[in-house]
C-alpha cells in the first residue's frame, strides 16, 4: 500500500528494513517529549518490540516526503489492550479504526503534517470499510489532544493503562 499526494508525500506501510529508521523517530520523539515536560512515552514505551510487532501485523504506516519520515503510527481495527476501552461510552459506531502511537517527528512539528497524517489515516480507514476512528492519549498532551480536537474528535472518557499512573483522555470520530 504506498499512496502518493502533495510534492512527494507519500503514505505506506513501514517494512522490516524501515524498523531503524522507525527507532529513531520515536526516540526524537520521545527525547522531544521529554525535554517539554511530557512524561508520555519514554525509554519504556514504546519500544522496538512494538514496531516490530506493528510492521509484522502491517499496521505500522509512515508519511514521508522524498524518502525523509514526517510521521508514523499504528491503526488497526482493535484497542491495545484489548479490554482498556469496554467502559467508554464510544458515539461513533462500528466498525471502527483505532489509533496507536502517532507521532510527528519533532523537526516538522506545528507545521501541519499532524494534520495531514490524520487526514490521510482517516480517508484510509474509510476506504477499508471503517465508519469511525477511535484514539487516546494522555489528558496532558495538550498539542495532541488539540490536533485531535481540530479534526473533530470529541472526548468520550478516560482510561488507564498498567504501564502509567497517569490518565488517558479517549476520543472517537465518525469518518
């Protein structure tokens, strides 16, 4: 799946060969995060085994510009862990795409390639049959959870995951 758009950018899957270049995004990302006071993501989490496992399932897509990566994230059609949302009173309906770990490489931040990742990821999840997207993160990422508003994404609830003490705000979307 490689889908071509706006001077070069390109949508697609990530391969096993990408996994380098995808450590090293996430640790900018990561490294970003940290040195702005967000504690979301760190040497923990997410790790190589989740991009490993993400590429293997084929779930992991990038955006890149002349072969230079703006952006990734994991979208599939279930919730990790699978039962963290079963109290979320979800508005948008079934079938669903869920959304894991987007993140902008820090070098193209606030420049709208949030944005246009989202939109594409949307307009693909609509294009496999899904009606909604649904996503989380931490109810102090103020930049993601503003992206996310943007868009159209509305709050439904909170959730908690075992590897943080720290809540997680989940939004969903109808395509």
């Amino acid at each position: 799946m490689s889908q071509e758009s706006e001077a070069g950018v390109c949508l697609r899957l990530a391969r096993r060969q990408d996994l380098p270049r995808v450590e090293a995004h996430y640790r900018a990302v990561v490294k970003a995060m940290l040195a702005s006071g967000l504690d979301q993501w760190n040497e923990t989490y997410p790790t190589r085994a989740d991009f490993q496992e993400d590429i293997r399932r084929e779930r992991l897509y990038l955006l890149e510009r002349d072969g230079e990566l703006l952006a990734a994230a994991a979208m599939d059609q279930s919730p990790n862990p699978p039962d963290c949302y079963d109290h979320i009173p979800w508005h948008s309906v079934e079938p669903a795409r869920y959304l894991h770990r987007m993140a902008v490489s820090p070098a193209h931040a606030g420049r709208g390639v949030g944005k246009r990742f989202l939109r594409a990821l949307m307009e693909l999840a609509a294009a496999s049959g899904a009606v909604s997207m649904r996503l989380d993160t931490r109810y102090d990422n103020a930049r993601a959870l503003a992206l996310y508003e943007s868009m159209g994404f509305i709050r439904r609830g909170i959730c908690h995951f075992a590897r943080t003490e720290k809540d997680f705000v989940c939004l969903d979307r109808t395509l």
